[in-house]
C-alpha cells in the first residue's frame, strides 16, 4: 500500500519539502493508517505533522471512545492533536439540513480554520472505495459531469494521499502493521445514504467486476479531465462575451451547449457564491434564449433582459432608489454604494451654478459625444440598455438638468469639454486602485 500512496502523491504533486499538514483524524481504519503513513514519509519530505478530531456527540460513550483513542494515537506519533466538539443534531434542525450533511460542513469548516491559523495542508482518508460510492451517489441524485469526477485527489488546501487505495487494501495494511483503529457503529447499518450504497450497491457491483472501484476511478479521472476543460473552454466564453452590463446573449448562444451550460454555472459560483442545480442550469439556458428571470436563492436572480444575462442582487429588482445630493464646489470626496468617489471642478464663474452629484430625475438630458444631438437620459439608458434595475441608482454630475457625467456612460460632450479644459476631473475607487469614471 505504501508505493500505492507515495505514487498518488506524486502523480497529483499532494506535497513538497517542508509542508506541514493538519491529518484529519477519526479513529477508523483509513485515517489511521493515513497518519502511519505520512509518519514514515515525514523525513523523506520534511513534514510538520498535525491532526483534528471533530467529535459530533452523535453517538454518546462511542464517540467520547473514539476522541480519547485520537489522544492516545497522537502521543504515540508525538504530534499535535485539535479537537472540536460540536453538537450536530442540533445544529442540524436549526439549520434544516441532514446530521451527515451538517456534519461535513462542520468538519471542513474546522479544517480550514486550522489550514489558515497553521499555514497547512489539509490530508483527508478518502479512499478508492469512498470515490466509488461518491460517483454512485452522484449519478443517483442526478448529477452531471462534475459529480462524475467523484473525489478529487487535490481540491484546493486539501490533498487525499489514499485516493488510489481500496478499504480492504487500507485494512490489510492495519493488520500487517497491527495498527489499532475504533469502527463507527453508524457504519454497520444502513441508516445513512453512504451506507446504503457502501453495503447494498457496491457489493453487487463488485461481483459483476471485482475491479469495480479501479474502474470507478478512472471514469472519475476522465470525467474530471473533461470536465476541466469545458470549464476551460466556458471561462474563455465568457470572456469573450462580457461587456460593461452583463453578458451578450446571442454571442453565448453560439457555443455548444456543454459550454454554455459550463459557463451559467460559473456565473453562479463566482457572482452569487451559489451551487446551481440541474434545474436551474436549465431555467437559465431558458431565459438566454428567450428573456426572464430565474431566482436562485433569497439573494440573487439571473436576469436576461435586451440581450444581456446578469446575475444581480434580487434586493436591486424591487423599487429601491438611494437618495443622494453632494455638491461639487471646489472638491469632493465620498462613498456611495460600495464606492469612493472623488471629484474636483474648478470654475472661475461665480454665477455659474453648482453641479450636483445625484440620482436620475424627470427631464435630465445628456448630449452624448461626438453626436451633436441631445437625448433624454431615460431614453439613452434604453437606447444603451443599460440595465433597469441600477437605473435609478446610477450616480450622476449635473448642471440642473443638464448630465456632465453618468455611470456606465461617461462624459457627455459637456463633461468632456470641461474634462479636456482640466476643469473637470471625476475619479472611482472601489478596489484598491482608482480608475478615471469614465471607464465604464
């Protein structure tokens, strides 16, 4: 088993000299001999080695037996061990998810804790096995490409040593080298949606190819592999796509549908930190090639409107104008919806009236550019199609009615006159590094 390991680890570069690494540990066969193991490479690669224990309180006595057996096992190996009690059940109905379910986010939150605090990797005991019963977990719940990857050997922080080895493989293992273990009676029975598959799915399977978890594998491999590079291809898309409102429909729509699909779900991830399912991949493939909305979560909704997909703040769609007047005299400096603005103008008239910065009104008028024509600004919004929905909350400089400057405009002819005469200057920070507003 240790050639298979130090194989998996080099195959997917899990480490390098003088990593440390946090083992998460439960006691049970698999974790155990994953910290036997990387205990044996230690010198070969320099490691600082850590452990954590997450103990549920699900199962009284049992688990209170398997924390104290994680005390013993790591001053056995001298190393340092962090153990988190939370109780699950509990947390569980308040957050309305299954105890599994809360219970994995339990665990991985605590191990990204100690990640950042230790400035380590995260070594996890998934096996071949448990990759096998992910991917069947996957196809039942009706997963596409992505849950046929299965259990990535590397994600992130997080690296699987024993990703390329069976559960009997691990068990041979403990019992040539007589390492000692606890079992989790939750296991034994079928209970819990992993069980079911572990006991009830796999072992049939297994009798139809006693190779079935190598088999697994590598379908997770090459699902994975494609998938990588439909991501790829959907990220190059999207760049090609974007323009300074959203997304162009049309220009989307070219691509094949895996792409395109690809890319929505992209979107989601990046712009609404939103997992979509199937079901709203699909709603949304809908609405590129037809308009509408689809809502997400409580927070967000995908909007195609006039050629444009965006996912927007579902708090922007209602009616929902900030109200802001700041005069330009001189200087002005300000933040406005996540924004910091600052503006100088400098006008030897007296008479002259003030510019406001403000919120859209009734009547305002902007002569674009180069156009030698003045529209309303309602009807170059249209004209732009600017999104509803930021409309009225676009920040503007104005002369009474007459706009000098606009969001995701620019400068009218007005603006730029003053601009080039270096009378006007109107500057936007909102990361770090200021950007002329005229940039849209």
């Amino acid at each position: 088993m240790n050639s298979l390991i130090a194989d998996a680890v080099k195959k997917y570069d899990m480490l390098k000299s003088g990593d440390r690494v946090v083992v998460a540990l439960s006691g049970g066969a698999d974790s155990v001999s994953l910290l036997d193991n990387l205990n044996d490479i230690k010198e070969l690669y320099n490691l600082t080695i850590y452990a954590a224990h997450v103990n549920h309180l699900l199962r009284g006595a049992e688990a209170e037996r398997d924390e104290n057996f994680c005390k013993i096992l790591c001053e056995k190996y001298n190393v340092e061990l962090f153990i988190k009690k939370v109780d699950v059940r509990t947390l569980a109905k308040q957050q309305k998810i299954s105890e599994e379910l809360c219970g994995r986010n339990v665990r991985y939150r605590f191990f990204d804790e100690l990640s950042e605090k230790l400035n380590a990797k995260v070594a996890t005991a998934h096996t071949m096995s448990d990759n096998a019963e992910t991917l069947i977990y996957n196809i039942a719940r009706g997963s596409g490409i992505n849950g046929a990857g299965g259990i990535s050997p590397v994600r992130g922080n997080i690296v699987r040593p024993l990703i390329e080895v069976t559960r009997s493989q691990v068990e041979a293992y403990c019992q040539e080298r007589s390492l000692e273990f606890v079992t989790d009676s939750t296991n034994l029975s079928d209970d819990y949606t992993r069980n079911k598959i572990r006991h009830s799915v796999v072992v049939p399977l297994k009798e139809i190819n006693p190779s079935f978890e190598t088999s697994a594998m590598r379908f997770s491999q090459a699902a994975r592999e494609a998938h990588d590079y439909i991501k790829k291809q959907a990220r190059s898309a999207l760049s090609s796509c974007k323009n300074n409102l959203g997304f162009d429909c049309k220009m989307l729509l070219n691509y094949d549908t895996a792409v395109i699909k690809a890319a929505l779900s992209i979107l989601c991830n990046e712009y609404a930190e939103f997992q979509p399912e199937y079901r709203h991949i699909e709603l949304m493939t809908g609405i590129l090639k037809n308009g509408g909305a689809v809502e997400l979560s409580k927070d967000y909704t995908a909007v195609s409107k006039q050629n444009i997909f965006r996912i927007v703040n579902t708090d922007l769609l209602s009616v929902n104008s900030y109200k802001i007047e700041i005069p330009l005299k001189n200087t002005a400096e300000f933040e406005y919806l996540g924004k910091h603005y600052s503006a100088e103008y400098l006008n030897s008239d007296e008479n002259q009236p003030i510019p406001m910065f403000r919120t859209r009104r009734n009547g305002d008028t902007f002569r674009p550019q180069k156009r030698n024509v003045t529209k309303s600004l309602r009807k170059l919004m249209n004209e732009m199609k600017i999104p509803s929905e930021i409309r009225d909350n676009l920040l503007l400089l104005a002369l009474d009615s007459k706009v000098l400057w606009c969001e995701k405009i620019g400068f009218s002819a007005d603006g730029e006159f003053l601009n080039k005469k270096n009378c006007l200057s109107i500057k936007t920070d909102k990361s770090g590094g200021q950007n002329n507003a005229q940039g849209r």
